[in-house]
C-alpha cells in the first residue's frame, strides 16, 4: 500500500485512529489523478481540522 | 416506503430553492441522530469536494468536540456546489451497514473506481456512492416542479443555468433531472 493511502487508512479506520463506521467522499473534478493524491489530502484535511482550521457551517442557511 | 422515502415525500412539499438545513433537520429525524456538524476547510477542488464519516473513537483529536457525524467540504466551492456536496453526503446517513466504507480495501475499491471509468466493479459501497447523488437531486427538486421545469425545457424556454439557478445546485447535474430513467431511479429509492 501507497505511503499517504496507508496513513489515511490508519487514521480513519485504525486501532488508534478515528475507527470510523463510515467514511464517504464525493470525487473532485479531475478524475486523471491518483488515488495516492485523494489520500493525501484526506489526510491533509484532517490534519487542519485538527488543527482548527475550518469554519463551522452546520446552521448556515444556504438557500 | 424506506427512510428516504419519507425523506423524499417531506421535500414535496417545499418550495425550491430549497434550505439544506431543512433536509438535515429532516434526516436526523428520521435517523434519530441527534447531532451532525458540518464544517468546511481547505480541499484541493481537483482531488476531493467533500466527505462524511463517522467515527467510534470519540476520544480523537480530530472529532473531540464533534457530537455524531460529520461533513467536510471545500471552502472554495461556490454555494449551489456546496449545498449539493453537503446533501449528498447527508443521504449516506440512510446507508445500510452493508455499504459502510469501514476499511482501507474498501477506500481503495471506491477510489480506484472513482478514478477509473472503465472499472466494472460496483462494490456495495460504490452503488451507494451513486445512489445518493440521486438521493440528494431529487430532494432539491419537488417532482410537480421538475415536471414544470421539463416542459418549458423541451419547449426551450428556460436553460439548464436558469434552472440551476432556480434550484441552488450545480449546473452540472441538470441534465440528470430530466433523464429519461430519473422516474424509474428515483421511483427505486423511495419504496
């Protein structure tokens, strides 16, 4: 298994990691990458909501 | 009638465009979830528009002060983009444990399929993937409206940008509104 797919399957799915039930993503619009290169910024992104770096938008009235 | 189906009669009744937190307030009724957040952060529009998981270690940096399950999107996206990413993502919440994505064999199955067209494979997890998309498209559009919409369609008068508009989602995803198979897809969902 690729370096950034193991690290993000570690975290989501591992012992130690979030031991998610469920995890499902919608596709960005360039489908000519890898899947090497989704995990990574899955990985990346939890890192920032780890850290913070997110708005919460739960209640924003979108409409 | 499924869960998504009182999903679906619920949205009937409303008028577009339609107010995300309105399906959300709804699904977690129907769920019996009490709590979902929502949260948008940086993601490479090129490699991921958004996610949902959730997670049974509740001690874990990343959700602590989580309550339930959780949606990522990527801020840059604009917000019909947004709206449709975040109610997608909202109908794996009806998911049957079956479909859950709970391994790396199974992300790596999803992905490897996502990225390549010609996969034949259609894992449990994957069909769910593309039965959401149709999940949440018929939740922004009440069918006696999208019928309306058709007919001025065929007749030309109003564009796929005028309708995206009118409903709040991408204009990428009008065309499936009105394909021939939407009534027999969406008929599928709801029982």
């Amino acid at each position: 298994m690729d370096t950034h797919m193991k690290a993000v399957t570690d975290r989501l799915f591992g012992e130690d990691g979030l031991r998610a039930s469920n995890f499902k993503l919608f596709p960005g619009k360039n489908r000519d990458v890898t899947p090497e290169q989704v995990a990574q910024e899955i990985n990346a992104s939890f890192d920032k909501l780890q850290a913070g770096d997110f708005e919460d938008i739960t209640a924003l009235e979108d409409n | 009638m499924s869960r998504y189906g009182d999903l679906y009669a619920y949205c009937q009744g409303l008028a577009p465009p339609i107010c995300r937190n309105l399906i959300k307030a709804k699904v977690l009724e129907i769920t019996g979830v009490t709590a979902l957040s929502i949260r948008a952060t940086g993601l490479d529009e090129n490699l991921i528009y958004g996610y949902y998981f959730s997670a049974r270690n509740a001690e874990h940096p990343a959700v602590r002060q989580e309550k339930g399950p959780v949606i990522v999107v990527a801020r840059s996206l604009n917000r019909c983009w947004k709206r449709f990413v975040i109610v997608k993502e909202l109908m794996h919440m009806f998911d049957d444990p079956l479909e859950h994505m709970s391994t790396a064999v199974d992300l790596e199955s999803v992905l490897t399929h996502f990225l390549s067209p010609a996969s034949r494979t259609f894992t449990p997890q994957m069909l769910s993937e593309i039965r959401c998309l149709w999940m949440a498209l018929a939740c922004f559009c009440p069918e006696e409206i999208r019928q309306e919409l058709q007919a001025k369609r065929a007749a030309g008068l109003i564009s796929d940008r005028d309708i995206a508009d009118k409903i709040r989602i991408p204009e990428k995803y009008i065309p499936n509104l009105f394909d021939p198979r939407y009534k027999e897809v969406v008929g599928g969902l709801i029982v």
